[in-house]
C-alpha cells in the first residue's frame, strides 16, 4: 500500500513538472527584463547579440505595447548611431541582431501601439541639474522612438485620425526642441521632421515627393536623417502644417 502511495505521489510530480509554463511569466509589467551583463565577461559579439536577444518564445504571448517598451529598453538600441548613418545602424546593427524590432514590424497593431507611445514623450522632460551625459542620454531616448516610428513599414497601417494625432503630436515635439536647439541641435530636429516627411511622403503628398525627387537635402533628411539644414527642415514643418490642415479639412 504504502509503495503504491509513493508511486502515486511521483506520478503527480512528474504531471506537473511537464506542465507548460507560460514564458511570459517573467515579464514585469508586461516588458521583458534584460539580463545584466557580467562585468570583465568575455563572450564574442556573437555571444553579446544572444545573451541579450529577445528569446523566442516571449514573441508569442508579449502584447505589442510591451514589446514597444522592450525595444525601447534594448541595451543595444545606441547602435542606431553607430553606423554611418541612423538608418543604416538601425538595419544592420539593431534590427539585424534583435528579434524584438523584427517582431514588432510584424505586429498589425504596431502604429497604433507607437502613436500611444510617441505621445508619451515630453523632449524637455528631463531635469536640467542632470549632468551632461544624463542629459544626452535623455535625448536620444526621445530621437530612437521616432527612428523606430518611422519606419516606412511601421507608418503603414496609420489610420486617417491616426495619422493627424501623429502630425500634432510631432509638431508639438518639433517646436519644444526648437525652444531648446542648445540642447538638441539641428541634429535632434531632423528626427522630428524625417518622421513627418516620410509619413507625407508615403501618402504620396506631391510637395514632398516633388522636393524628394529635386532637393538633395530632402532626400538626404528622408532617407538617412541627414545631414541637413535648419531651413530644410523648416521647409518640412511648413509642409506639415499644411498637409495637416488638407487633412483636417477633407
């Protein structure tokens, strides 16, 4: 009797223990948590990219939302700068190695989940007493979100209201980094005004394809986010309002 018990009890421990668990388990707030990094470590890159890759599994049950903010958090997400330009880093050294950004752009619900994000974000919400380097950090943070959101793929389900709350919004951001060009620089502004331009110009709004087709600097702005200049990217934020007001308008 007592044997059967015993069998019995390892019976049930080996069902649960073949219980599938859910990965998603280990979300905190529904964003996944990036492993620290061992100091004095010494993995490859390769080894790097892995360690810090989004596991596969988590793809399936992370709402996009979360994945939003676990791209945002991807530690390697300063690669966008460290190729010869913002796009060609976000391609080949941060969508290329994070399965997070792949998955994203493969989200029906992404620009709705972006647009909801984007107009989160304050571009002078940061404490002026912060050192220097605090600071900066701050900067980009705001610059990645509108790499990220303009992307061509991930401006292509915007809805028609979708679209204007994005214009106002961006056009709001634009002029709080105007007020603080000091900070920003012409640099800053360009991200703002590439994400606007290329939303014109994936409508096909004629102004901006005729400028894409015969001003180098637009092209430029459009396609690499620079370099630019402060009368170009006016140029664009003239060009935006008035879109916005054809759109408001029909």
């Amino acid at each position: 009797m007592v044997n059967r018990i015993i069998i019995f009890c390892l019976l049930i421990g080996a069902l649960n223990s073949c219980e599938k668990k859910d990965p998603c388990d280990v979300l905190i707030d529904g964003v996944y948590q990036f492993p620290e990094l061992p100091e004095n470590h010494a993995m490859t890159i390769q080894e790097v990219k892995e360690f810090w890759d989004l596991p596969k599994d988590i793809c399936g049950c992370i709402t996009t939302e979360g994945l939003i903010e676990t791209c945002l958090n991807y530690p390697e997400l300063r690669l966008i700068f460290a190729g010869s330009n913002p796009q060609t880093g976000y391609d080949l050294l941060v969508k290329d190695r994070f399965r997070g950004i792949r998955e994203l752009e493969s989200r029906s619900d992404r620009g709705t989940g972006l647009l909801m994000k984007y107009k989160t974000i304050n571009p002078v919400g940061y404490d002026p007493n912060w050192d220097l380097v605090k600071i900066g950090k701050f900067l980009f943070e705001v610059m990645n979100i509108e790499v990220i959101f303009s992307q061509y793929i991930n401006l292509e389900p915007l809805t028609k209201d979708e679209t204007i709350e994005l214009f106002e919004t961006a056009l709001i951001i634009y002029d709080l980094k105007l007020g603080d060009i000091e900070n920003y620089s012409l640099f800053g502004l360009e991200f703002s005004m590439a994400l606007l331009g290329r939303l014109m110009y994936a409508n096909n709004y004629n102004k901006i394809v005729d400028l894409y087709n015969q001003n180098n600097l637009v092209f430029e702005l459009l396609n690499f986010y620079g370099p630019s200049t402060l009368e170009t990217v006016e140029l664009i934020n003239d060009l935006s309002k008035e879109y916005l007001n054809q759109l408001n308008n029909n």
